[in-house]
C-alpha cells in the first residue's frame, strides 16, 4: 500500500468525509534536503467534514496528526493541511 493511500484510509476511517483529496507530491520536492529518493514523502491533503465545525485551524491539524498516528506522521517529511466543514 502506498503511503498516500494510507493516508486517505485513516482519514477515512477517523473523520466523517464530505470531501478528501491526498496528492503525492514527493516528485516536485525530489534532490530537497530531506527528501528520501524514493519519494512518498510531501503531501497536500484536502479534506472538509463536519466534525471540523467549531475547531480552529490548530486543532483541526492536531486531530489529523492524531488520525495518521506517529508512525505514519514520523515518515512524512511534508504535509500541507486544507481542513474545512
């Protein structure tokens, strides 16, 4: 399973999804410091559910972080966050 479909499942399983999008974008990021040469290390991640309502944009990033766990997070080195309801 590829770190980007991972990612998606968890979120889906921890969030009620009106919306999610996980792009691997490890490709533009490649010969960065800090990016492994096998890629599947930045990500952008679009997701709105209702359960985001009433929460500022820390502890909607915290609740994500917490979903993936701290072994997925501990190998990403990029995640960019676009949380809504």
């Amino acid at each position: 399973m590829t770190v980007r479909q991972e990612i998606e499942d968890k979120l889906r399983a921890a969030f009620q999804t009106r919306d999610i999008q996980v792009v691997d974008d490890s490709a533009s990021h490649a010969g960065h410091a800090g990016a492994p040469a096998a890629g599947q290390s930045h990500f952008n991640v679009m997701l709105r559910s209702p359960e985001f309502a009433g929460k500022n944009r820390i502890a909607r990033h915290r609740a994500v972080h917490a979903a993936l766990g701290p072994d997925l997070i501990g190998r990403i080195h990029a995640l960019a966050l676009d949380l809504d309801v």
